[in-house]
C-alpha cells in the first residue's frame, strides 16, 4: 500500500482525503513538481524546489517552506514506499475555501500533498536498449504562462490525447508562427550538423529541470554546440535528430513525427553522446 504525504501526516492512499471546496479541485488552482529518484538518490532536488518555489510567487500561494521541509518529506516518502525507480510528485493547492469565488482568499491554509510513484529504471545510453518515439503534432492551444508549473493541466492533457489516440508517444506543440514550442509533457530539440538546438526558456514553455541538466552538462562538457533559439517546424521536419525530456523520461530520441522518419529514421549518434553525458553528470545537481 503506498504511503502518501497529506497536511503534515503520513498515510496510506485511500485515507487520505481533500475537501471538494479545495481550490485545486475547482480550479486547478496549485503548483506541482515530479523530482526522479534512483535507488534513494534524488535528480535535481534543489531546481526542482526552486522552480516550485517561483511559481508559488507567480501565483500568489503562500508557504514558507524551507528546501530541507521538501527534503525530509521526500526522504520519508522513499523510505516508506521502498527506494526503488521512483517519482516524488509535490503538490501545493491554495487550499479549501468555504464558497466559489475566483479571487484568491486570504485567509486559508494550502494543501500540500506528496505521493511516490513508480517510473521505469532510468534509460542507459544504448541505442540498442532504447525505442525511439513517434510523435504527432498540433498548434499550441495552451495559455501564455506555460512557464508556470501549474496543476491546471487540462490544455496538456488534450494535447497529449490528441497523438495518443493516433498511437503517438507524445504530442510536439507549435506556435502561430509555426515555431516549436514543447510537447504536452516534454520539452523538445532538434539535432542539426552536430548542433544541439531547442527553443528558448520563455512563457511559451515550462523550463524543464532536465533541460537545465541537460544544458548546462553539454556546455561545460564542450564537445556539442547548443542553441537556444525559435525553432521552424520546418526545421523539426528536416532535421538529423530530434529528442524530448523529461525527469522521469531523461533524453529519448524521437524517430518519427506525423509518419515522418526524422534523419535516417534510426536512433541518433548525437542522441547517444548526450544521453551519456546526461547519465554521468545527473545526480551533481
Ligand atoms: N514541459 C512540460 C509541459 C512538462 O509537463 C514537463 C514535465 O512534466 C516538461 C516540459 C519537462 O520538465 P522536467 O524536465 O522538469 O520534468
């Protein structure tokens, strides 16, 4: 039975229990993060607080919470559900109110709800050991604030419903200008004569925590140029590589968007160097 975090208690999942007046529930109305952990290692523990942190200010939520407060509570949710593969999901909702009113009441307490679920081990850098996903694609319906982690994730969900119903692993979104911005869950690159290019961090997207990684290891590393730049949907289509990430997900090569291989169609070299040098820097931050 896994044991989640609920308003300061540990408890198993089926007694914990919300208010249906919480405003997460109607509204949508928190910030969540998904940190990975393997084997009781943490990937990105303090990038991760710090984004929840901002968007706790974006949003106007109050709580004080120390990186160590996050820190225990993730320890114990490790401890308690059995260290294996798994993902820390933190989730602060502004908290119950006794009526339905959009502005943001001043007098309540936020609810603040952990649970650790299962991911799969994480990807070894292995062209062999690794399926490359196909991807469909749709124009960006979602707000503009995209750089907010927010727990209102309806426009996400259908973008992502949109290519899994075609069979699609996930869904790259563009903008009006037919630029790249996302997909529905990762964040996304193109690969183009050894140079690694994804869109910059603005409110057009949320600003991964792998991304971050990801980044700042091939930078420091030296041997792959990066880019951060408007990427055409043109330029998705004819490029060598593409990749999407995420935490739990770390770097997977897509080979396929709308039926279309990507390069040769086959799992890239590049992909296979950064996914290596992801692998042997992650747990520094
Ligand atoms: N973009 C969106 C819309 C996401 O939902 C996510 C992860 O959930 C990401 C990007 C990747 O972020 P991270 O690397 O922090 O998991």
């Amino acid at each position: 039975m896994s044991i989640v975090y609920l308003n300061n208690n540990y408890i198993p999942m089926a007694e914990a229990k919300i208010s249906p007046m919480d405003r997460g529930f109607l509204f949508g109305d928190g910030i969540y993060e998904v940190v990975p952990s393997y084997d009781g290692q943490m990937v990105g523990f303090t990038p991760h607080i710090d984004r929840m942190n901002n968007g706790l200010a974006a949003v106007g939520i109050e709580l004080d919470w120390s990186h160590q407060q996050w820190k225990d509570v993730c320890d114990n949710l490790i401890e308690k559900n059995g260290s294996g593969n798994l993902a820390l999901y933190l989730h602060v909702s502004r908290g119950a109110d006794n009526k339905r009113f959009h502005a943001y009441p001043e007098d309540i307490e936020p609810t603040v709800f952990a649970f650790a679920f299962e991911i799969p081990p994480a990807p070894v850098a292995d062209k062999s050991k690794v399926v490359g996903y196909k991807v469909a694609t749709h124009r960006d319906l979602r707000w503009e604030r995209c750089q907010i982690k927010s727990t209102a994730l309806l426009g996400n969900v259908m973008h992502f419903q949109h290519g899994y119903q075609k069979g699609a692993n996930e869904t790259l979104l563009y903008n009006e200008h037919n630029e790249l911005t996302e997909a529905s869950a990762c964040n996304a690159y193109i690969v183009k004569n050894g140079v690694v290019i994804t869109p910059s961090a603005d409110n057009q997207i949320l600003a991964g925590i792998t991304r971050y990684i990801l980044l700042d290891l091939l930078r420091k590393e030296g041997s792959i140029p990066v880019e951060e730049r408007p990427v055409t949907m043109d330029e998705v289509f004819d490029a060598d590589e593409v990749w999407v990430t995420s935490s739990s997900k770390e770097v997977v090569p897509v080979i396929e968007v709308d039926g279309k291989p990507i390069g040769n169609g086959e799992i890239g070299d590049v992909w296979l160097a950064a996914q290596t040098i992801y692998s042997a820097g992650k747990l520094n931050y």
